[in-house]
C-alpha cells in the first residue's frame, strides 16, 4: 500500500492545529491532521456526564488582538460562538459587578465548536504521531498503527514538552537558543471535577463564580450556559497549586474534597448524580515562546506552535496557528 502524501501535515487537532490547515487550505495547500485522540478539540472538550453535558477545558475565551476580533466576528455571524457575559462574580455577597469586556463561549459546549471548525478538512482521527524523520527531500512520520505519513512541510502543535520529545526522537537539532527556550516552557496541571445535581446551583450571574486567588478557581452550570439542556451539571476547576498537589489522589478524594468546596453553591440537599474526574497535565502554559510560532528549515519546512507560542489562552493558539501557516507558506 502506497503511503499517504500531503503538502503539509499538521499534528494535532486542538485549536492552533485547526487553525493552521484551516488557513493553508485556503491557501490551496494540501492539509492533513493526525490526530491522537478520536475526536478534535484537545483542550476544547465537551464531555457527557449523565443525561447532561459540561465544558471540561476551556470555558470561555476573551478578545485582545484585531485579527483575532474579526474570526470571532465571522463566528459570530456563523452562529458558533456566542457573548456570555462581561464579567464574573467571586461568589461574596458584595461581589463585583461585571467589567465591560465581553467573555465569550460556544453553542453547544466548546466540543461542538471545535468540530465544527473542523469541517470539511482531512484529518486522521487516533493516529498518533510517534516518530519523525527527514530523508530524500521530505519528512516521514510514523504513527501509532505502523502507518508511516509523508510530506514537504510539518507544523507540530502539541504541548511543547511532548513536542521537544517527539524531536528529540526524531534527532531533529533546533538551533541552541531556539532548544533552550522551548525547554524553559512549563505548563500548569488543572484537576476538572464535573457533577451532575438534582436542582439548580445557586450561582450568580450568568451562573459562574470565578475566584483566582482560591482553591477552586472556577464554578460554572453548564444548563444556563446553554451546553447542558438535559440535566444540571456543574464543571469545577482547582487552582494551578492545588491540582498539583492534588494530581495523583485517587478520583474519589478528589471529588469528595471539590464537592465539600463547592457546598455553599449547590442546592440544599440536592442530590448529586454522576461524578467524573478530568485530569489536564498540560493545561495552562505558565512560561511562554517569545513569538506566535517557531518556523525554520531543520532540515526541511517546519513549525511549531500553540498556546505557548502567543498566549496561555485560545486566543493565543488562534494566532499562533495562524502565524505557523503563514511562516510554513513561505518556506514550501
Ligand atoms: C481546564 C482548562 C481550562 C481552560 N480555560 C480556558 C479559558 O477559560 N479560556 C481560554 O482562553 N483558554 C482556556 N484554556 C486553555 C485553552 O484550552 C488552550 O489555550 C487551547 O485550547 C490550546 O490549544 P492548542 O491547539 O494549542 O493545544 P491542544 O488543545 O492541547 O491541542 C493539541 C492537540 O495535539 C494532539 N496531540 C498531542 N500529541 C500528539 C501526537 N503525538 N500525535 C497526534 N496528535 C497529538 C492532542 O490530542 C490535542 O488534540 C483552558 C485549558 C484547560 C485545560
């Protein structure tokens, strides 16, 4: 059998990988995406709990730089995504009002967003990519099956760590300074707890409550946020500090502890249904690329990118994704 050939290929289906073959299919360059996991998104997740649905990853996303406010405007008008809200209560009684900058979040949960940026392109669902090399003009990356993938160009866009191990296999030598600050990247692990409760959370505005400094960062009902229309599920974020801490309890302690957290805002002697434990080790990038990507020819056409190139946020995946098209574009 005749392996598969392609302009470009992009590992990883999250969202700078999207972006990037997004970007060079219009461009007319022919995309394929491995990705590892039987579904797109990555860090954008939409997970079934019971008869309901929650956002597990990302939550909502924000708008800083002008190319990014057009996308979200054609997502807008396309009806995919949607503004929540302008701010978010700390949960105390004088709590903050909101601030004037809109929080956006998707119809259908994140999940449903992702896949459907994702239509109409090539991509190869539970492949993953274990080992690249560089022979006769071309790059060949081998996956998990045997299968072995060819192409001109590659754009990796895996958590940076995984990526560094991936190459490294590969003995694919980035340039020194480029090695050193790629290692220096670290992420923040997030432990996810999502519940399924009889009755409705009593939540503030538009049924969030945020807390940055504290141990749960984030508690969110997935039914008034429109993902959930079948049951009540509630997701629960700890903090960087905690789940660390945290990461390795058993699935149980951990609910037990988030759920005893989380008391004041579930309803009084509401029962809890479903419980599931998401565990994100690569969550948060905590130290960052200086630039949106990091193309160069070593030794043929490749790019790297991600949230860690441009922004601990989607935001950030966006542009990178955008800027290692454009960066690889140039170089095929
Ligand atoms: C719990 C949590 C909450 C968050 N909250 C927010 C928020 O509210 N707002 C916000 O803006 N951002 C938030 N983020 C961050 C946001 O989700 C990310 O910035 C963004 O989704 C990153 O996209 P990415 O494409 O760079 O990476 P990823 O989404 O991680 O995509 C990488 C992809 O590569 C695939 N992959 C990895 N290795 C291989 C391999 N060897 N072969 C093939 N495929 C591979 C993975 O399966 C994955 O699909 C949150 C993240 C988490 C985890």
């Amino acid at each position: 059998m005749k392996s598969p050939k392609a302009d470009v290929i992009v590992v990883g289906g999250g969202l700078a990988g999207l972006t990037a073959a997004r970007r060079l299919s219009e461009l007319n360059i022919r995309v394929v995406i491995l990705e590892s996991s039987d579904e797109v998104g990555g860090r954008l997740a939409t997970i079934r709990i019971g008869n309901g649905w929650a956002d597990a990853g990302a939550q909502f996303f924000t708008v800083r730089a002008p190319e990014f406010e057009q996308m979200v405007g054609q997502w807008l008008a396309g009806g995919l995504v949607f503004e929540w809200s302008r701010g978010w209560s700390n949960g105390s009684p004088a709590s903050s009002l909101p601030d004037s900058y809109p929080r956006y979040a998707a119809y259908g949960g994140f999940g449903t967003f992702a896949r459907r940026l994702a239509k109409g392109m090539d991509i190869q669902y539970s492949i993953r990519v274990v080992g690249i090399s560089h022979t006769d003009n071309e790059w060949k990356l081998s996956d998990n099956t045997g299968q072995l993938w060819h192409s001109t160009g590659i754009i990796l866009t895996p958590p940076v760590s995984q990526t560094l191990g991936l190459l490294d296999a590969a003995t694919v030598w980035l340039p020194a300074k480029e090695r050193y600050l790629l290692e220096a990247i670290t992420y923040a692990p997030c432990l996810c707890g999502l519940f399924e409760i009889d009755g409705a959370p009593s939540l503030p505005e538009p049924g969030v409550v945020q807390r940055p400094a504290a141990p749960i960062t984030w508690i969110a009902d997935n039914r008034r946020k429109g993902v959930s229309s079948g049951a009540s599920v509630v997701t629960v974020h700890a903090s960087p500090w905690e789940s660390r801490r945290r990461y390795s309890m058993t699935k149980q302690v951990v609910l037990e502890w988030m759920l005893k957290e989380v008391q004041p805002w579930l309803p009084r002697g509401g029962r809890v249904g479903n419980a599931q434990l998401v565990r994100w080790p690569y969550a948060i990038p905590e130290t960052l690329y200086p630039g949106r990507c990091l193309a160069g020819n070593w030794p043929g056409p490749m790019a790297l990118a991600g949230d860690a190139f441009d922004g601990p946020r989607m935001e950030g995946a966006v542009l990178s994704g955008m800027a290692a098209a454009d960066a690889l574009f140039e170089r095929l």
